[in-house]
C-alpha cells in the first residue's frame, strides 16, 4: 500500500519573532514538522489496519487506531489478546436446499436414473423451507 506524501492545509506558523529573517525561518521549520508528523501518522494508521490480528476484531482495530496513539506493535498485542467475533450468517435457502438433496440425473440418452416426480420434488423443496424458517406444520 503506497501511502500519499501530499499534505494540504498547513496551518501558519504561530508568531516567533518579530524579526522577519528569523519568524521566516520557524514557518519553514514548522511547516516541515507538521508534514512530517501527519505522514508518520498516515503510515501509523496504515501499519494498523493492515494488522492480521485485526481479522474478526475490526471495530476495536478502527478504535484503537482512531482514538489512541498506540503504536502499531502495541495494537497488535491487544488485538492478538482479545478473542475474534465469528460472524454466523443463516441462509435459509442453502439450508432448504442441502435437506432436500441433488434431483435425478439425467444421462445424455434421456434416461433419468429414477422417474422424476415434480410434485413430490416441489412439496419436499416447500417443506424444507418452512422447516429452516420456523414455521412447518406439525
């Protein structure tokens, strides 16, 4: 991941001096810091969401990076230690579909394996789906 070196909205260097040679000087200084420290803080902030740690722990790697200024080694340490969230996602169709098992072949002669009842076929297909949904006579 390249990183971008362009910063925009330097602030103004507050007032040092009143000696223009001089308050030129620390506006270039300042000017130099501020790049400096908000390129250190892009690659911070890229260094941790590039965390492998950070796999199932994503909300707390974004907190840790936003709202700390941990380094990317410290971060690790607390996202190795913290237990990953298991997203579980019920797919109803995927479900219904596996309990009513793959339909006869047919080969290339014609010939199916079994006759195909398409009434059964359809009823156990329904059945299957409002059993995964709850709500199958009983």
């Amino acid at each position: 991941m390249s990183i971008s070196t362009r910063v925009e909205n330097i602030p103004n260097a507050p007032r040092f001096s009143g000696n223009p040679a001089i308050q030129a000087e620390a506006a270039k200084v300042y000017q130099s810091a501020f790049v400096e420290a908000a390129l250190a803080e892009r690659r911070r902030c890229a260094a941790i969401m590039n965390l492998k740690e950070g796999a199932g722990r994503e909300a707390m790697q974004y907190q840790l990076m936003s709202s700390t200024t941990l380094s990317p080694e410290e971060v690790r340490e607390m996202l190795a230690a913290v237990p990953a969230v298991q997203h579980q996602v019920r797919n109803v169709f995927a479900a219904a579909m596996a309990a009513i098992g793959n339909p006869p072949t047919m080969g290339l002669d014609g010939n199916a394996d079994d006759p195909v009842d398409r009434a059964a076929m359809e009823a156990a297909a329904a059945q299957a789906i409002l059993k995964q949904s709850g709500t199958a006579a009983k």
